[in-house]
C-alpha cells in the first residue's frame, strides 16, 4: 500500500469500495456491472494503443492512454467486487 503523501486516487477509491463491498445491494452491484466506456472512448483508447504499439504516441497522448488505463482497472475491480458481492449473495440464499 502506498504512503499517505504518494497515495493514489484510484488507491483511495479501491479502499471505499473493498470497504463497502459486503453492503452492495443486488441492484447496486448490477448497476455497478452496468459502468463502462462508451464506444467513441474505447475507440479512443484503441487509437492511442495503437500508436502506443507503433511507437508514435506523443507524451500527451501517453499521459491520456495513462490515465484512461487506470480508469480501466479501477472499472476492473468494481466489476469484480460486484459479481462477488452478486455471488456471496446468491450463496447465502
């Protein structure tokens, strides 16, 4: 875990919804499922990661891949944190 002074915002949301998990209700984890990019973003996102691959990215466009990739991974632990709250859920029926 990161220091206090190098904490991350993604950091500070994981611990709210790690926090929270056990609370989501069953339509909140499905509304949470629901969160994604839209299509002219990902189209985006492909765009910059291809020209990441090729070598001509620019720094800005690599600071923008940058923070659309953790915006990615945060979307990747709400999902997983829903689905499993989803789960525990349909266990404990």
């Amino acid at each position: 875990m990161a220091s206090s002074d190098t904490i991350t915002e993604g950091e500070i949301l994981e611990r709210i919804i790690v926090q929270s998990q056990g609370k989501l209700t069953p339509g909140a984890a499905r509304s949470l499922l629901e969160l994604q990019f839209p299509a002219r973003e990902t189209a985006h996102i492909r765009k910059l990661l291809r020209r990441n691959n090729a070598g001509t990215i620019s720094p800005s466009e690599r600071s923008t891949l940058d923070k659309y990739l953790r915006i990615g991974q945060l979307l990747d632990l709400v999902h997983a944190r829903a689905r499993s709250a989803l789960a525990k859920r349909s266990r404990t029926k």
